[in-house]
C-alpha cells in the first residue's frame, strides 16, 4: 500500500464573532451567507488555486435546521460560486463540528483519495441556540444512562469544580481576566486581525460592516467578574464571565496533500500530525481533551513536553484549568492561548475549531522555536477533541523558548 501523504494547512479565515440575540451584529445575518462569506475570502487568498481542484466541502453545523440546514457544504459551495463539478457535504460533532470536518478531510487527503478539501463551520446561536427542537431520547434519564447535568453545558462545568477542589471560583476568573487581556493586547498588535473576513451587517440603524469580534470585554476587572452571578446552581462557580458567550459565526480552511501545495503554488502554514477523539462522562463533559491529546500523542509517538503552543478551546476557563493541572501546565503558561480565547472572542459552536487551527498557523510563523502545537477542544455529551500539528518554519537554531 502507497505511504500516506503529507497534509498540510494552507490557510484558514472566519468572520468576526458576533453576539447571538436580536442585539447582536449578525442577528439579520442569515447563518449559511456567513460560512459562504468565509469562503469566498478564504478561495480570494489563495488565487493560485483553480476552483474545479477543490474536492470536497465539510462544512459543520450543530443546529441542522432552517438557513443552517440542507447541506451545508454543497450548498455554500454553490453560494460560494465553486463549480458544480465540487460535491459537499455537512457534519456535527457539536462544538468539534470544525475540527472533525479537518481531520474528515484531512484523513481524505492522507488516504490519497483527495488532492485539495475545504472544512469548516458555523453556529448561528442566536437563530438556532443549541439543542433547540432536539428530541432526547427519554432513556437516557429513565434508564440513567446520563444525569440531568449532561444536557446543560454550565452545570457540568460546575461538577468539574466539584470533583477538583483547587479550581476554585477566584482561579477560573482569574484564567478569564487573563483571557480578556490577551485578546485585546492581540487585538492591539494586529494579531488577530489578518485572518478575519469582514461581513456586510443589517439592522434597524442600517448597514454597517463587521471587522472585529463583538464579545471582547477588555474592561474586565476580578472585581467586576466576583460580582457575577452564578446561572447553573447557587453559590456555584460558572458565571458569564468565566465561560464563552453565546455567538454566531463562521470559519473556513483550505487543506492539501504536500504535493498539490507545491504544485499549485499553496502556502504550507502548518502540517498535520495526528488526531484523536476521545469519550468521557457526559455529566464532565470539559476532561474530554485530557485523553483525546493523550491519544494524538501516543499516534504521534511524541510528548506533551515536545508540544511548544497550545491552543485550547476556552468554553470554561474551569475545562481549560483541568487540562493544564493535568499535564502539570501553569495556568500562565505563554504557550497556551498566546492570543486570547473563546471568553473573550466568543464560541460560535461549530465553526471554533478552525479559529484555534489559525491562530496556531500565526504563532507558528512567529516562534521559529516551535516544532510542535496542538489545537484541542471539549465537546458536548462527552467528547475530547485534539489535533497535533507541525511547524513548517521550525528551525532547530531559532532560541528556546
């Protein structure tokens, strides 16, 4: 059998975030022409690629439904303006929907089926909030399969707090201020700002043009965040503060084999590694990326120590705090979340997964140092996801971090 091919990860853009609700920027936004707008950005960057090499779209969805519906990545690859010869298709693996589209992909290319892929995601929260018109099955809780907690993503943050004592309340807020503050200091230095596809906006006021995240509250203080008040149990440790909003949004990413790169001229801004997936309790749904990265490890046959930056979903500043105190990894530590996370940026869902994989790419190009990075998340109902990436800029000369 032919050896695998080398995959690579040539570019990867989203929307700014926006809030989710009648207030926020994309609320007369419909969900599928914010994934198609990340797209027809992410195929502008990259002219050098013909549209009929592209072959396949995975574009991920939680909330299948309405204009988040019917298809996703064949539909926005039409909207797109892709030929019709370019098939897609939609996945879910809720708040990993993004990531699995690129390991999906990225496992396409590494079986030589595919040359070129483009993955994705996007969450309209506020016209399609999270689980709305799901069904679940009256098993899971007649027959105890699950609690109650599993089905509400605060409250089993809060069991992660109960089970680890010395996460307390004042060390996730204090994880959240720092979030708060990375982000605006990235904000300020531009590093957030290339990879972000302005969206045309509509509101009552008007039109107005999207350029920069809405949920970033640089103005945070621990005061201002001890003074929350705690929506999933009282006297509980989860407050608005210390967890990702509610957003909508969308992200997009081009992958090819190493060949189809050089020969169409593609840039290489990262290599991939390994994945893995992994099952945890549903009731503490944010352990999940503990085994799912000890697993890409193993695949990988590396470290956690060989890993120089991490990009860590932040869906609760408590999720991230236990996969740190896990691999004996500071809560300051610079390699983690260089730029800020999903607190102060937002968690449109399904599309976050590409947003870790870009920020890495950046932090790649920048740390020379760095041979390896790794992108992960937790995911709803009980699920780990990590992938392990390479440094194409790595230079053994660079100085150590």
């Amino acid at each position: 059998m032919a050896e695998r091919a080398e995959v690579v990860f040539v570019d990867g853009v989203r929307t700014p975030f926006g809030r989710a609700g009648e207030k926020g920027m994309y609320w007369g936004t419909r969900a599928d022409d914010l994934v198609v707008k990340a797209m027809i950005g992410l195929l502008e960057r990259n002219p050098t690629l013909p549209g009929d090499r592209v072959d396949d779209v995975a574009i991920a969805a939680t909330t299948q439904t309405g204009d988040q519906g019917l298809t996703l990545g064949r539909t926005a690859a039409l909207l797109a303006g892709l030929p019709k010869s370019v098939p897609g298709f939609a996945i879910d693996r809720m708040c990993a929907g993004a990531m699995t589209a690129v390991t999906t992909m990225g496992s396409a290319i590494g079986f030589g089926a595919y040359d070129v892929a483009i993955a994705g995601g996007v969450e309209h929260m506020g016209r399609h909030p999270m689980g709305f018109g799901a069904d679940p099955n009256p098993r899971f809780l007649s027959e105890r399969l699950v609690s109650e907690d599993a089905l509400v993503m605060g409250a089993t943050a809060e069991r992660i707090h109960d089970r680890f004592p010395s996460y307390t309340k004042e060390r996730s807020d204090r994880f959240a201020l720092r979030s708060q503050q990375k982000v605006a200091a990235a904000y300020e230095a531009g590093q957030i700002q290339p990879d972000l596809i302005p969206v045309a906006t509509r509101s009552a006021a008007g039109w107005g043009l999207a350029t920069r995240d809405e949920a970033p509250r640089p103005e945070t203080t621990m005061e201002g965040l001890a003074a929350l008040r705690t929506p999933f149990r009282s006297h509980g440790r989860i407050t608005a503060g210390n967890a990702s909003g509610l957003n909508d949004g969308a992200s997009a990413c081009l992958l090819a084999s190493g060949a189809a790169a050089k020969e169409l001229g593609l840039s290489v801004k990262m290599k991939m590694v390994s994945f893995a997936f992994a099952g945890v309790e549903p009731e503490v749904m944010g352990l999940g990326p503990v085994p799912s990265t000890e697993k890409a490890l193993r695949k990988a046959g590396l470290n956690i120590t060989d890993i120089g930056l991490f990009e860590l979903n932040e869906a609760f500043a408590v999720q991230v705090i236990s996969f740190l105190d896990h691999f004996g990894i500071d809560d300051e530590d610079p390699r983690v979340n260089e730029y800020g996370g999903a607190i102060a940026i937002g968690h449109p869902l399904a599309s976050s997964g590409v947003r870790l994989m870009s920020q890495l790419a950046h932090q790649f190009a920048a740390h020379p140092e760095v041979r390896y990075g790794l992108t992960a998340m937790c995911i709803g109902l009980g699920q780990g996801g990590t992938v392990i990436w390479e440094n194409p800029n790595f230079n053994k000369k660079a100085g150590k971090r």
